[in-house]
C-alpha cells in the first residue's frame, strides 16, 4: 500500500462509525443528520431496491418508503447486530419484497398476467461479495453450492420468485427447486458457522 | 429428493422466510409463530445477517432528488410538532405533553385500526401502552372471540441493549401471564394466553433479552393498563 493511502478495512470502519452517529441522531428527530445520512447511503439503497423492482416508478416509491422505516425506526438500530448500511439496505429489501407481494396479489386478484418480468442473468456481482469479511465468507460458501442451486438462492433473495416461479422460470421440477433451496440453505448455514 | 411430508426444521424454515421462498398460508403461519417464538425470531435475525452481503455486490445507482424532496415532506408534520421551543427534551410542560399525547393517540389508534380493517380485522378493544414519555408507545387491540391481540409500534421506548418490553397478562386469580414481547417496529400479532374478560389488567416489565421470565416479571412493572371497549 503507497503512503498515505487509507487502508480500505479502516474506511469501511470511519464510514460506520459516522452512519451509527447519524442513525443515534436521527433517534433524537435530528432531521440535518438525517438528510446527511440520506446523502452518504441513498445511491446504495436505491441500487438494492432497482435491482429488485427493476422499475424506476416502482424503487422511487419503495425508497421513499425504506427511508420513512428508517426515520421512524433509527432509535432500534443495534450496531452489535449489523453494520448501518448492512440494517438499512436489509429494510430496503424488506420493502422491495414487500411491493412485489402486494402487486403480485392485485395481479392476481385482476387476472392481469403482470409477474413474472424479465429477470436479468447476472443476480450475483462477478467479482465477488468481496467488500467485508463476512462477504467474503457467504461468497466462499456460496462457491461451494451447485450452480443451479447458487442460480435459485439469487432469484429467490433478489426477485422474490416463489418456488413455483423459479419452477416455471428455470424449467424445473417443482421438488427439485424445493430441494435444491433447502439443502443449499442448510449447507449455507453450516458453511457459515464460526 | 424430499418427500413432501418430511417436517423441515425451524431454522431452514427461518431461512426460506428471509429468502423470500415461504409464501402464501405457509408464510401467514409463520409469522404467527414468529410473533410469540423467541427464538424462531432470533433464527431469523441470524438469517437475515447471514444473507446481507449479498447486498453488498449491487452496485449504487443515484436516485432523482424528487425522491429526497418528498421524503422530507413526509417527515416534517409528523415530528416538527414534537420541536418545543428550547427543545424537546427539555420541554416539560405538563399541557403540552398532554397535548400531545392525544394527538398521538389519535394517530396511533387511526393507525392501527387501518390496519386492522386492511387485513380484515376488527378489532373490539384497544389499549394505549404509553412510553418513557408518557406518550402513545405501542397500541394493543384485541380480537376476543379469535383469541388474539395485535400490537402496533407508534414510538416504543427506546431500551438499552439487550432489554426488551414484556407484555403480561392478569388472569382471574391475579397470576401474571407472558403474552409476548412489544415490538421495536411495525405490528404483531400474539395469542391471548387465556380467555378475555371485561376487567383484565395487563401489564410490562422490562427484562432482559437472554433471561426472560417465564413466571413472573423479574423487574419493574412500568406500564399497566386494561382494554377498553371500542
């Protein structure tokens, strides 16, 4: 490393520290902290729920919704339990997941053939999960899983497709994706323990 | 291949819940469960951490400001009335607290009785469980003949780590008896350990996260109440 670089672990560090500050001030209706919090996180946020919503009306709506979360919900952050972006990008796909349940209702209710949509090829970055330690742990254990079963893992966390969609979309049959999800989350669950 | 009726273990469970996989009835019953099963919700968290980084690899994308302008227009009637002059936390007026505590619990009952009728269920009777503030913490309704209570979050005390607000519930003969924890956020659903009546007490203690009392409160009670009719 040239001198005077910062070491990317001691960034990632600063970096929490400050979203962990921000997140205690807006507990206290800090609404500037807020807005800075908004600033420093937003673009990643809006990159989670765009990958899974895939449409910009849709993860506008959803974002606004996942920041309102956030406000309301700053005072029950634990930093022992996630890092602040790690608990704030999990709410945000909390909320994705949620609007496609709804929608998928209303499609359902309306006959309407909206769900499915296309789904693009690549769910999981080439280059890794590389950016904490506990991405490169899940992107070992993930190596170690079948691709078709890493390729369902990804469609069902990022897509929200049921088993019977990732069914119809792989081309599979059903207690095949059923066996496949649950064996490579046991074998995730025992690859990842300390 | 798994048959179909080989019983899957909680935590796999867990884990198809934070994948998104458990759907429909299957889904329902388990949040359910999850409501009163500490340690199904513990499972859960565990999953949900296990799985963030796949987070980690999307790449950020810059959202319009128009999203950011309506944020702020969200957030600003709801808390700029809690802005006394000289600042919240040394605000002490008895009125203004008063005040807005009705506001609160206007807002907090609007709330939760929306959605209730959103989910198909009418509630016959609330009770406001106030915070460290004296102000609308979470909201209790109940559904007596279906034998459960749905608690809303409006602004839950906020605990050091590792406590938790316990809900107890009063039977005839004066025994306490857990119903279930009160959530950080959002609503939960938790079964009536016993049958309602008119002139049950409930009450919360505030306890430890790793040693919950199963019999007693094993600390202070700072909330007591009863439902009232609606």
């Amino acid at each position: 490393m040239a001198s005077g670089e910062i070491d990317p672990q001691e960034a990632i560090r600063l970096r929490n520290q400050e979203l962990e500050s921000l997140l205690a001030a807006c507990a206290l209706n800090d609404r500037k902290a807020f807005a800075r919090l908004y600033s420093l996180t937003s673009a990643k946020l809006y990159g989670v729920v765009l990958r899974i919503l895939n449409r910009d009306e849709w993860a506008q709506d959803c974002l606004q919704d996942a920041y309102i979360k956030v406000w309301n919900n700053a005072g029950s952050y634990r930093s022992y339990m996630a890092a602040p972006l790690t608990w704030m990008s999990t709410i945000a796909r909390n909320q994705a997941l949620d609007l496609i349940r709804k929608r998928k209702r209303e499609v359902a209710e309306s006959d309407d053939k909206g769900f499915p949509e296309q789904v693009d090829g690549a769910l999981l970055p080439q280059d890794g999960l590389s950016q904490s330690e506990q991405g490169r742990r899940l992107d070992n254990c993930l190596g170690q899983l079948k691709e078709q079963q890493r390729q369902v893992i990804a469609l069902a966390y990022f897509k929200g497709l049921t088993h019977d969609e990732l069914a119809a979309y792989t081309d599979t049959p059903l207690g095949t994706i059923k066996t496949w999800i649950r064996r490579g989350l046991e074998q995730l669950r025992r690859c990842l323990e300390p | 291949m798994i048959p179909e009726n080989e019983q899957l273990d909680s935590n796999t469970l867990a884990g198809e819940y934070v994948l998104g996989t458990l759907q429909g009835q299957e889904r329902v019953d388990f949040e359910q469960r999850l409501n009163a099963d500490l340690r199904l919700q513990s499972e859960v968290d565990a999953w949900q951490q296990r799985l963030a980084p796949l987070l980690d690899g999307v790449d950020p994308v810059a959202p319009p400001d128009t999203v950011w302008e309506r944020i702020s227009h969200r957030i600003e009637p709801d808390r700029s009335a809690r802005q006394a002059p000289g600042g919240f936390w040394n605000s002490l007026s008895f009125w203004r607290n008063l005040g807005m505590v009705a506001a609160t619990l206007v807002i907090a009952l609007g709330l939760t009785l929306m959605t209730a009728r959103q989910q198909g269920l009418e509630m016959d009777s609330v009770m406001v469980v106030l915070n460290d503030h004296a102000r609308a913490g979470w909201v209790v309704g109940a559904r007596a003949r279906d034998g459960f209570l749905n608690v809303s979050a409006v602004e839950p005390t906020e605990l050091p780590q590792g406590k938790v607000c316990q809900l107890w519930m009063e039977d005839e003969q004066g025994h306490l008896i857990p119903v279930g924890l009160l959530p950080h956020d959002g609503s939960r659903q938790m079964r009536l350990p016993t049958a309602l009546n008119a002139g049950n007490r409930f009450k919360v203690s505030v306890e430890q996260t790793d040693r919950l009392p199963t019999d007693a409160p094993s600390d202070e009670i700072v909330f007591e109440g009863s439902l009232t009719e609606i």
